[in-house]
C-alpha cells in the first residue's frame, strides 16, 4: 500500500503523542517507517500513545515547536525524508481561554516547520502541513468548502489556522516552487476513533460520563459535523505524501481536503443515538444548550473533489461503520480490558483490509 514508500523511510511526526499523531504513528510503524516523533507532552491521561506501548519503537523528543533551534538541532539528528506537522493548541474553547498561546502554537510552529524543511531541503524530501477544516472562513452555506475559497474565521483557533495556512503558501510559493522539497497543506473535519481523551470534544465526553454510568450533557445537540474515524484522513495524508515524494507528480504546493461523504453529515444528537447502539445500556445523553458567547459554527461541511480526482482518494466507512470502529474501541478499552496495541493494530488493519475490498486506490498499490 502506498506503493510501499514508507518502508525504512525516515519520518518525523510533530504532535506524534496527540490523538491523531498517535494513530498515524502507528501506521507509520506498521508500514515499516523509522519514525521520530516531536511534542511537548503526554497532553492527556490515559494516553493513547501510552496505551499502544510504542514509545520505545520510536525516537521520542518533548519538547516546544516554538522553539526553532530545539526543532531544528532534534531534526539535524534524524535526519528526517518526510514530515507529517500536527502540533498545534487543537481546541477552540480554549483558543478563547487563551488566543495569544494559540495563535503562536499555531502559526510559530508552522513557520518554524516550514523554515527547518527550508534550510533542510537537500534532505527532507517531502513535508505535509496538517491544518484544519476551520481555516476556511464559514458562512455556514449548504455546500463543501473548496479548496480555493476564503479562508477565515469567527474564532481564535480558527484564524490562527487561517494564518497558517498562509504562512505555508507564502514558503511554497517563495522558497519550494522547484519541488525540492516538495510541501503541501491538508484540511480535515472532526476526526473521531478510539483513544480520544481531549477535554472538550464530543466523543471523549460521551465515553468518560458513560463509563461512569453516567448520561453525558450536549451543550450543541443539533450542531452538524463532517464525522470521519481518524485513519480516513490518515490515509489521505499518507497517500498524498507517497504521491508527491514521486518526482513526476505536479500535486505538491497545494492544498488538499479530505473528509467524509458530504451526504453523511449528520448532527451532534444523531452521533449519540448511533452510539448507543454499540454501547449496552448507555446511560443516554441531556440537553444543555447555552447561548455561550463562544461561537463556533453549526454548519461546515468539505468538498473533497479535489482529492477525489487528482488522488483518486476517497473515504472508507460509512457512518455505521465509522461509530462501530469508534465506540468497539473504548468497549475494549473500559469494559473488555484488552491490549490496546492489539486493538489498534487490528483496526487499523481491518481498516486496509476494508479499503483493498472496496477498490480504494492506495490500498492496492
């Protein structure tokens, strides 16, 4: 899969103990990867990155992605061919808590990123710029943001994305116009999966109060998400890296979308009630709207055209699917006490499997 590029390969993940990071650094172990990862902490406990024992497989630095020469000495050791940039201040309650924090998280660290592949470009080959969907600057209409509308946003966390996404336009168009190296930026909706544990996030909150026995409080039942499990994106990252490390591709120095079905958006409410399904004897879900002062936005949806024709990318599950993957998971974890290696390995594996069944390009190469 992926044209088997990854074996042996050099990878440095930034954000690698993060939820997402710790399921793309699995995969990059599976796919034969020698990986380095870069964050500044264990961000939650559990961990899902400590529940999968893989610490010791890989080079595991902490440390501040605003701070240049630590980023920069830690990158000159491994001598990384691909990076994959995930660090960030993920969460936009906290974006309001805080905004000078976030928005220097995520913009030094980009820039600081974008500056070490610059100076490193005789030896990294190929860097993927993670952002989000909440770049674009949503009027809430009822299509999928394309990759070339307005970027924006109603929110500090969303704008320090923004601003992101244009500090690594300005370095391709500056300094990677020639390919070498070759830069991209990717943007994703709300990732679900198991080993979630993020305050503030949906499915974490419904798994902590359930296995407590306990109903879980919706602030935004009727909010509407591009739900997708983690390793739908992953796989779009993975497979955009493997592409554009190709010295014939031309797809480098843009930016990619890859998200769910956008006939599948389904609310916050809906989310529950398909969980439920898979958990036995859910204690439920209560109301709690408010007319909260932060705004975040209940309608935002992703055209992933793009990556459906250049890539020939498209997503795996089903929503079904996508919440059995999900709710199984924590299952395992809070009522079946299994190895969560094992559970992780197995997904991710049932995930390829799924994939190579369902004609997805990546998965046959």
């Amino acid at each position: 899969m992926f044209k088997n590029i990854y074996k042996d390969k050099r990878v440095l993940v930034t954000g690698h103990t993060g939820f997402k990071g710790s399921w793309l650094t699995a995969w990059l172990l599976s796919l034969g990867a020698k990986v380095a990862g870069y964050s500044l902490s264990i961000p939650t406990e559990p961990a899902h990155i400590e529940e999968l024992g893989i610490l010791s497989k890989i080079e595991h630095h902490l440390g501040d992605i605003k701070d240049y020469d630590h980023f920069y000495k830690v990158c000159q050791d491994f001598k990384p061919e691909f990076i994959f940039h995930l660090a960030a201040q993920p969460l936009v309650r906290d974006s309001y808590t805080d905004p000078r924090n976030t928005f220097e998280v995520n913009m030094v660290g980009t820039l600081n990123v974008l500056e070490v592949i610059r100076v490193m470009s005789n030896t990294i080959k190929v860097g993927i710029m993670i952002t989000s969907d909440k770049c674009y600057d949503n009027v809430e209409w009822i299509y999928g943001y394309r990759e070339n509308d307005a970027l924006g946003g109603a929110d500090p966390y969303s704008g320090s994305k923004g601003a992101a996404e244009l500090i690594a336009k300005s370095y391709m168009l500056s300094f990677f116009k020639d390919g070498k190296p070759r830069v991209a930026t990717v943007r994703a909706g709300n990732v679900i999966g198991g080993g979630d544990w993020a305050k503030d996030r949906i499915v974490p909150d419904i798994v902590k109060s359930w296995s407590n026995g306990k109903p879980v409080e919706i602030r935004s039942p009727y909010s509407t998400r591009p739900w997708q499990h983690v390793l739908e994106p992953l796989s779009g990252y993975l497979n955009l890296a493997a592409e554009i490390y190709n010295e014939d591709s031309d797809l480098y120095n843009q930016a990619f979308n890859f998200g769910p079905d956008s006939k599948i958006n389904k609310n916050v409410g809906e989310l529950i009630d398909e969980m439920k399904l898979n958990w036995s004897n859910s204690p439920g879900w209560i109301n709690q709207s408010t007319d909260s002062f932060m705004k975040e936005s209940n309608l935002l949806k992703l055209s992933c055209d793009k990556a459906n024709i250049q890539l020939k990318w498209f997503p795996v599950m089903g929503f079904e699917e996508t919440i059995a993957f999900t709710v199984n998971w924590y299952v395992d974890f809070y009522q079946n006490k299994k190895d969560m290696f094992g559970v992780t390995s197995a997904q991710i594996d049932k995930y390829t499997s799924l994939a190579k069944e369902r004609g997805i390009d990546w998965a046959q190469q």
